[in-house]
DNA sequence: CGTTGATGCAAGCACGTACTTGCTTGAATC
DNA sequence: GATTCAAGCAAGTACGTGCTTGCATCAACG
C-alpha cells in the first residue's frame, strides 16, 4: 500500500513541474519509482490518480488567525501573513498551473478557491474587529484593505520569481511591510511607540 | 502574405486558451482556417510561430502614468489604475499560461517581465513626486504601498474569476477602491470632502 | 507447503502530434 | 500564353501517451 502514497505524492510534485499535461503517467510512475502498470492498477485512470491527489495537497497553508483580536495586534497579524505567504510560495507552482488549467479541468476551482476564500473571510472578520467600522464607508474601506493585504500576499508569492522588481522588500520582511501598511490604513498605530504600561522598567512617573 | 497573420493571431489565442502544449499546429490552423502544412511552410516550427506570436501581444496593456502628477491626482490615478486593470483582465487567460510555463519556456519570462516592470517604476516615481517621503522609512513605506496597489490589480485581474469571494467591490469600482486607499496611505486626503474654493454653490462663511 | 495478493517486466494497441513529401490548383506577373 | 509562387490536399513517418495483457517474482499467511 505504499506505493499508493508514493504514487499521490509524485503526482502532486510533477504536475507542480508541468501540468497537467505534461504530468505523464510515465514520468509520474518513475518518479514515484514504481512501475508505470501498478499506477493504473492502483487508480484506473490518470485523471483519477490525479484527483486524488489533489485532495492530500490541502492542509499545507499556513496557520489560522485568532477569532478575537490578542493584545500585541502587530504581532499576531505578522506571524499569521508570514506563515500564509511562506505556504503559498511553497505551492506556488501547483497555484499557477492550476489557475492556468481551470478551463480545462473545471474541478479544480474548488482546489483554489476553497483555500483561498477561508484565508480571506477569516482577515475580513478580524479587521473589522479590530477597527469596529460605523459607517457604511468605513466597512467598505476595511473591506478593501483586507482585499489589498490578502492581494499583496498573493502576487508577493506568485510573482517576486518572474517579475522580482516589482517586489523591492527582501523577502523574509515583506509580509512584515503589508501587514504594517494594512494597519496604518486601518487606523491601528503600531505598537512599538505607544506607552508601555507596568512593565518592570517602567520609569516612576 | 495575410496567412502569416491569421496565424499569429489564431497562435496567441489557442495558447492563451489552452496553454504551449495545448497548443497543436492542427488547433491553430484550424482556427486561422489556413491549411495546416501552411503553418510549417511559413514558420518552420511550432517553437518559432509561438515566439513571433508573443511579439505581437506586448502593446496591449493599458496606458502610461504621466511624469508629473496633475491637479486632480485622484482622477488621474483612477484613470491609470482603471485602464491597466481593464487591460489586464484582457490578456488574464494568456498572463496565467504564461506564469505557469515559465520554467518549461523560460524565455517567456521576459514578455511578462518587461510588461510589468516599466508600469511599476513609473507608479513609484509618480507616488514619490506625489509625498516627497522625507525619512528612509517614509520612502520604504511609499514603495510598499505601491507594491500593494499594483499587487491589488494584479491578483484583481488575474484571481477575481477564481476566487470572486475575495473581491467583494464589483470588477467596475475596485479600480477606484484601490487608489482611494492608496492615496490615503501616501496621506493624500481625497479631493471631494475638502473645502472647495470659489465654487458657484460655495456657502458664505 | 500451498495460496494469495501486490508488484515488476516486456510487449503491444490505438490514438494524437510535430513535421515531411509529392502533387495539384489558381491567381498574379512578365 | 507561359512562368511563378503561395496555398491546398492526401498520405505518410517517427515518436509520445494513456492504457492493456500476459507472465514472472516474492513476501505474507493459513
């Protein structure tokens, strides 16, 4: 039953390298180092190796943000932008062949999709936490923000390899510098300035 | 001598709907309704059709930001952001093959590359013009901006038909969306609220 | 020991794809 | 009217690709 596992795995790695198209069951079952036969004895078909595959593929994004809003808002919001970016770069390209390839294979959307929308509704319901928006205005504008931020993680990770001037922040800083903008839009200041309170250096008076 | 065209255009449309590989000589003479040995007799090779088929797409994308901003920034601005997005949204389905076959075709790199690279320069300078950022954090902090808004139309163009959930503002006002927060984010106030001097309607006092 | 079940190997089938060859057509040019 | 030249058509070649078949191996388990 290994085989299976070595099998999904290999086919998940050489459809990130070319498609799905070029993703041969010949290439898959040598990189798997498996003979080409057990491939479709074990799945019947490419396509349906191909789906199964997909569904092990998930779980790799990042962590989740907090429901309510902690004290230190910087940070939290930092380590949940850095560890949603270092995962989308990671699958990188597994995101771009398959936004290249939706037409042709339909099912895949929810692959996309399905990771994507949580990851933004979750930012949505923080920031409004966070800014408690009156106005219809204001809502929107938070709303808007959150689409900026979630849009600067996305094309930070699809694009710094092909268009690298376009991103000048180095990146293991960058989700840093987003998630500082997104903030400052939000009318959050940054922590690091503000009055610190009862801490054990605290200056009398 | 006009085959040489339908070709080239039949090429560019195929790939951007199914991708290099996807892309059979029969496909494209068939769309440019031309004879398939005609293809090979005018271009040698599927590689050699597909490379001159790429010149031709470059001038699509959009207009230029001017080198001084004008009176009205926010108005120039949107027209910029509006147009490079609509332009962008054109070309989605190319733009996608191409980011995905860029390791198996790398000198497609430069067609992506070299369309995107001029339009953020020209948007860091006009926003520098814009502030005038003083400090170092100040001129950092323009530059991300700037990321953030072409990161915006970016994933706008390229991931609205895909995860539409994450892009609440409809594909005719996000322009607008995205510059007004980027204008607040360089400090610029919006046009509209401010006082409006010697207007007809102006109230006395 | 004999059975079973997963896997490997060699070969092959049917089809698609890039590209070629040889011949015909038909309109423009001298 | 003879020549030329771009283009069509039919057929074919060599190879890649999804998938199948038949048989051998080999470890696990009763």
């Amino acid at each position: 039953m290994i085989s299976r596992q070595k099998l999904l795995e290999a086919a998940a790695a050489v459809f990130a390298e070319s498609g799905f198209r070029g993703a041969t069951t010949r290439r898959i079952a040598e990189a798997a180092g498996v003979n080409e036969v057990t491939l479709f004895r074990l799945f019947g078909s490419k396509q349906q190796l191909m789906a199964e595959a997909f569904e092990c593929v998930h779980p790799l994004l990042g962590n989740s943000l907090p429901d309510e809003p902690s004290a230190d808002v910087e940070k939290e919001l930092v380590a949940w932008a850095t560890a949603h970016l270092d995962g989308m770069r990671q699958v990188r390209h597994m995101i771009r062949k398959t936004m290249a390839e939706l037409e042709e294979h339909p099912e895949m959307t929810e692959f996309v999709c399905d990771a994507k929308t949580p990851y933004f509704q979750q930012l949505v319901s923080y920031a409004t936490l966070l800014r408690r928006p009156a106005t219809a205005a204001e809502r929107e504008e938070t709303r808007t923000a959150c689409t900026m931020l979630s849009s600067a993680l996305f094309a930070d990770a699809l694009g710094r390899d092909v268009v690298p001037t376009a991103y000048p922040s180095p990146p293991n800083t960058a989700a840093r510098k987003y998630v500082k903008v997104f903030l400052k839009l939000l009318g959050i200041a940054p922590a690091r300035p503000r009055r610190r309170v009862a801490l054990g250096t605290g200056r009398a008076r």
